[in-house]
C-alpha cells in the first residue's frame, strides 16, 4: 500500500471514530424548551447543560436575564436564533416561549455498552407507553427501586420532556435508559444475550411474586389500553400476573412498573 493510501485509509479511520463519538454523544442531548422548565435546568448544577438557545425576537423580560446570567456563571454557551431556527431546535414553536436548551443526560446509552457493562440485570422495557405522566412516574419508581435500566423506543412511545422530566421529580438524571429505534430487534438481542422477557396478564396462571427469576430479567410494559404489541409478546418467555382482587382487572401501567421495581 503507498503512503498516500495509508495516509488516507487513516484519515478515514480517524474520521469514522471522530463521528462515532460525536454521535454517541449527541445520543445522550435532549432539548427541553420552555421558560419554567428551562430556568429551573440551569438553575440544577447536577444537570450537565450542552448549550442555551434564546429566540432574538424575545422582548427584554426578567426570566431571560437570570437564564442569561447563570449561563455566563456556569460557562454555557448561548446561541441565539431566529424564531423559525429556534422551533427546529424546540420541535414545539407553540409551547417554547423563545427558548430551548440542550441537555446531557449521563444515564442515556445504548444496549451493547450496557450489555457489556452489566453481567446481571432488570430491565422494564415500555411497548408503546404514550402517557407523559405515566413515563414519569415510571422513570421514579424504577430510579427508586431495584431496576438497572429502562428501555425507551424512540417512536411510538411519550420521549422525555418537560412533563416527564417533572412527573420523574428529577430522578430521570439518576436512571439509566437504554434507547432504541426498535424495540423487537434490542429484546431479540438481549434475549440472545441470556436474557428472560416476561408480559403482564391478568390470564397468567404464575404471580409476579413466585416467578423464579434470572439475572437477567427484562419486564415489557405495553400500551395504557392495548397492552404489549403481538409481535413482541411472541418474543416473550411467558407472562405474569398481579394478584388483584374485588374484580379490579388490571392496574395503570406506572403502577404496575412501581410494583416490579420492588420485587
């Protein structure tokens, strides 16, 4: 090989790993937008903050300034946009009052550093869960509880957001969370990887309670009202009951995730 195609078979080695880490970082930024929600981020110095966005058609206000001032003590750097910019950034104009911010949530990865991280775990996988308030309440009781990892597709399920972030009463910076952009592909991997993955029903003939677990134990949560998808559930090992009684037939999902994060 000559030197020119070494110097470039470098480069773009160089350059793919300068990629890789760029985008595993960025895996890990999620914008929050809105005044209230923005300023109380910044005001948190356990959050780690990428960057502060401000609309220029802002008026002079008092919230701003302070948003302005705390950036210059914390070393942030402010970026301001147009109105239109700043709502591709927001993804919500109608809501972001002109501002948006960039935060680094530590806890966000993906499965294979997981995998490789943890010899053992739990892990509540949530199958199209669209209830802000109920991700929230999730995220709490799992950060509260003996759960490892919560595993959070990014479609077809509520994304962390201001509601989520204050329905979590901050626990989402302290648990970890494992996305994916598909949810059957990553429980078919960690199935492969030795993992068990049980559905809740109330038709189960075992409780929750006198299941023999693995080390490696994944719970999927589906839908409010329609429960796990069909082709999910064909991936399960089997399903488990909650125990209930005067014919109450199943329990809100945050519940339930509360009740397995206590096992």
């Amino acid at each position: 090989m000559s030197n020119s195609s070494t110097l470039n078979a470098q480069r773009s080695k160089q350059d793919s790993a300068e990629y890789l880490a760029k985008k595993a970082f960025f895996d890990k930024v999620l914008t929050i937008y809105g005044r209230n929600a923005v300023l109380e981020a910044l005001e948190d110095p356990n959050i780690t903050i990428h960057k502060l966005h401000l609309s220029k058609s802002n008026k002079d206000a008092p919230v701003l300034e302070q948003m302005k001032s705390i950036a210059k003590k914390r070393g942030l750097e402010v970026v301001y946009h147009d109105k239109a910019s700043l709502s591709r950034i927001s993804k919500n104009a109608k809501q972001d009052q002109g501002v948006a911010l960039d935060i680094v949530l530590e806890q966000f990865g993906d499965e294979e550093h997981f995998k490789t991280a943890h010899n053992k775990y739990r892990i509540i996988a949530l199958d199209g869960v669209t209830n802000p308030q109920n991700l929230g309440m999730i995220i709490r009781s799992c950060a509260a509880g003996d759960v490892d990892a919560i595993l959070l597709p990014t479609k077809g399920t509520a994304q962390i957001s201001p509601l989520v972030i204050k329905a979590s009463a901050g626990t989402l910076f302290k648990m970890p969370i494992i996305k994916t952009s598909n949810l059957k592909k990553t429980l078919a991997s960690f199935k492969k990887d030795g993992a068990n993955l049980y559905t809740l029903s109330s038709y189960a003939k075992q409780s929750y309670r006198e299941q023999d677990y693995s080390d490696k134990t994944i719970f999927v949560l589906g839908n409010e009202s329609e429960g796990v998808s069909k082709e999910v559930e064909k991936l399960c090992n089997g399903s488990i009951a909650i125990p209930m009684q005067r014919g109450v037939e199943s329990l809100n999902v945050a519940v339930t995730a509360s009740l397995l994060a206590f096992l």
